[in-house]
C-alpha cells in the first residue's frame, strides 16, 4: 500500500519505498515484515510461535510521471504506483486451536490485496519554521481492493512455509491448527487511504566538491504527518512525526546524479485511533464474534536506509503498543516486529 514516506514501512495500508535517496524514473521493490518472538519453539512440531501480526509481504512498481499533466508546478513531482501484497494475523500463538483458547484473542486471519496510488510531492512547506534546507510537503492517495480470511491464502502459505523442511525430505505433513476452524470469515475487501505530510524542519550542509557525483546532502529533517483509513478492513486515523538524518538524495529532485548513493537513518512514532478492524472484530467462520479492537494504538520505529547507484536496501525495528482490547489484562503487551525493504531503481 504506497503511501509513500521518508523512509519505508509496510504494516497495513502503509508502504511504499523512500523518496529520500534521490531521482529515480522507475522502481521495483520488496516490503516484508515479520513478528519477532524470541527462540520459542513448539518441541512436539519445531514449528514457530507465530504471534498477532505475522508478517505480510509486498510487492511494488512506482513510475514518475509528468506532474503538469495534472497542472501541478513543474518543480513538484509526482509518483504513480501498484502493489500486491499479503497479511497473515494470528492469535498470541500459532498453536491456538479451538475458540475456548483464544480467551478473548484475535482470531487468524489474513488479507490479500491490491493498490493503485498516486503520490504528489511539492516544494511547499506551510509550517516549516527554519529557513534552507529541502523542506516538501507530500500528499498520497490509494485504493485497495482484495480478499479476507480465507479467500487470502495466508492460512495455506504460512502453513507450507513452515514446513519447507518437511516437504523438502518428503516426509508427510502435520496438521493444520487453527486454519479453518477460529479464522475470519471470507470476503471481498475495498479501502481507501489518505495521506499527508509537511516538513517542519530542514537543515543542510554545504556537499564537498568530492561527493557531488553522489546527487546528495548531508541533511537532518523533521517532518509532521496525519493518516485516514476507511474500509472494509479497517477505519481509522492516526499523526505521525519522522526524525531523518544523514546523506540524502533531493526529494524534488528532476536531474539524475552520476552515481545515485544516499545512507540515513530515521526514527518515527505514531499515535492512532482505530473504530473498526476487521482482522480482529470480524465474525469467524461460525459467526462467533470473539475479540475486539484497542480504540488506540501507538508505534514507534526506527532504522537506516542506503542506495548505491540503482540498488537500494532498508532495514528498521517497530514496537507496536497491544491491539486486542478483549484480551486478558496479562497478555496485553507490545509487539516488535522486523522490517526489510529491496528495491531496484532506475
């Protein structure tokens, strides 16, 4: 879902690679998370204490376009892009198998689905209150369309990739716990999400003569946001502020460098406000409704992101704050989850 920010993160209908590292025509690209639980293993199966949000993986394509032809300035820029890209949710662990054990848990379930998004950056910073620097204002718009619970998949590919091994020595498969029993029900799935972004603060340090084959700066910026979310998945809004500092490329930038290279790092928090989540308030598949959401959420990330020439990589830690409001007082605890991001740029 490429709602494009300063750095990347992937979780829901966030996405989207930097905008940071420099001019690009074209770009391809990976965003995977996954939770992190620690050594935990089950001794009977091997397999991996799977817990709440799992892990999703997307795929992305993002081309610029000409932004007068939608009479914007010719200083401003604008991205055009798709994804496709998958959400397995589990209960506190994958091992969960009837609803008497969920105790008040989310129940399995996943989301398969599809974006197209426009993304407008313009060099206009309204609440900026230092002078220089790069300051830029970025706007986002993005329809998502896809599937639910079981019409996702994420049961069958969770599933096979945690037995790879068993497969691979052709020895017979375990059961399938959980999956199919306490998931959500299926169905079709429509959102839209809206995104925006200014700059507050944006310093900037003269490039030495022996760097400007790079196309980039030695740069610290702090940017202010705001988030909405409506849908069949999800309804819900949320304000976010990203501290980015480092070697970056021009945001607005038209000129290709001879060598593209950027390297920063960024730490980000976000407070949300959440009405409706349909991987946790949705009906199972016997119409039993057995959780219900947190009202709010708060997250906290932070990482590095470097480009050289048309390969660029990200790497990041999320902490994000429980989101199960019916789940006994004991378990309602954080949750860090591991980003990566690849991307080819041309």
């Amino acid at each position: 879902m490429p709602a494009l920010a300063s750095q990347p993160y992937a979780l829901e209908l966030r996405g989207g690679a930097s905008v940071l590292s420099g001019q690009e025509s074209f770009r391809f690209y990976y965003l995977g998370d996954n939770d992190s639980v620690g050594p935990l293993m089950n001794p009977a199966t091997g397999l991996n204490y799977d817990r709440w949000y799992s892990c999703s993986t997307l795929l992305g394509l993002r081309w610029t376009l000409n932004p007068e032809w939608l009479h914007l300035p010719s200083d401003s820029r604008v991205l055009l892009s798709t994804t496709l890209g998958q959400n397995i949710y589990t209960p506190r662990t994958a091992m969960i198998a009837s609803e008497d054990e969920l105790q008040g848990d989310r129940p399995y379930s996943g989301w398969l689905r599809g974006s197209v998004g426009l993304d407008v950056l313009l060099p206009n910073a309204p609440l900026a209150f230092t002078r220089g620097g790069r300051p830029y204002s970025h706007l986002s718009l993005d329809l998502n369309g896809g599937t639910q619970g079981p019409w996702s998949f994420a049961g069958w590919v969770q599933f096979h990739a945690h037995n790879l091994g068993t497969m691979a020595t052709g020895q017979s498969l375990p059961t399938e716990v959980g999956w199919g029993v306490v998931e959500t029900k299926p169905g079709l799935a429509i959102d839209v999400s809206a995104f925006a972004e200014t700059s507050l603060a944006s310093l900037e340090a003269p490039t030495p003569s022996w760097m400007e084959w790079s196309g980039g700066h030695p740069t610290l910026s702090w940017m202010v946001g705001t988030s909405a979310y409506a849908g069949s998945m999800l309804l819900s809004n949320a304000l976010h502020t990203t501290l980015t500092a480092g070697w970056t490329g021009d945001p607005l930038a038209r000129d290709r460098a001879f060598i593209p290279w950027a390297a920063y790092v960024f730490i980000r928090g976000e407070a949300r406000g959440v009405w409706y989540n349909a991987t946790i308030d949705g009906p199972l598949l016997d119409g039993a409704v057995v959780a219900r959401h947190a009202p709010f959420r708060a997250e906290l990330a932070a990482g590095g992101v470097m480009r050289f020439w048309r390969l660029e990589g990200s790497y990041s830690a999320v902490y994000r704050t429980n989101e199960v409001a019916s789940l006994q007082r004991n378990l309602q605890v954080g949750q860090l989850i591991w980003q990566l991001s690849v991307s080819y740029v041309q």
